[in-house]
C-alpha cells in the first residue's frame, strides 16, 4: 500500500488562493486471514483521515495508481478549454462551408419526402 498526493486545480474562496488535494491509498488488499474490518469501514476510516489533513478528499483503490505532479492547474485547464473551443468552432465552420445547400420547393412534399430525396441525392 502507498500513499499519495493528488494535486488538485486551486480554488478561490473569497478572493483566496487554495491550494487543494486528494490522498490516494493505492494497491489496498484486505487482510487475507479473515478481514478484520470491511472495506467501506477502511475507506471511510481513509476519507475522515484525509479531511482532517486538510485534503479535499480520500481515495481508497486495490490496483497501483501512479500520481503524475503538477498536470492540471486552474489556468492550464482554463487555457485547454479555450483551446478546444476554437479548434471545435472551426471544424464546424470548415462543416458548414463544405456542405451542400439543398432547396425544397414549397408545396405537397412531407418530411419523409424530403429525407426519401436526401437519401437518393446522397447515393
């Protein structure tokens, strides 16, 4: 078993910087010779220990987790977001400009015309 710190993006509470975290307690097995406590009582037991260090919360996992340092802070999320939103914005634009205009005549036609007409059109 190990103990680790996952940094989390700070927070800002009434115009303070927090610096949050979660404890990770990775490759947890119980006690082979009959468990001596369940597994919610260690996890709960792990989650009040990680609060009352001042972390955000506490997570209790059988299979090794490997804690990367410092790979997500507020702004570096905030600049990802940013990042993706204009590449998406773009794509649909190029989408848009490759697009066909299709123009139905007005009249007796129905919905199902109208995609029975598409579907051939796009044969």
């Amino acid at each position: 078993m190990r103990i680790q710190v996952l940094h989390l993006p700070d927070e800002t509470v009434d115009g303070e910087e927090i610096a949050r975290f979660a404890l990770v307690l990775d490759e947890y097995a119980p006690d082979p010779d009959g468990a001596t406590r369940d597994d919610t009582d260690v996890a709960q037991t792990f989650r009040n220990f990680a609060h009352m260090v001042g972390a955000k919360d506490g997570l209790v996992v059988d299979r090794r987790v490997e804690v990367v340092e410092n790979t997500a802070t507020q702004k570096t999320v905030h600049d990802i977001v940013l990042m993706l939103d204009d590449l998406i914005t773009k794509r649909l634009d190029q989408h848009v400009a490759a697009r066909p205009t299709f123009h139905f005549q007005q009249g007796g036609e129905t919905t199902s015309d109208r995609v029975r007409l598409l579907t051939e059109r796009t044969r």
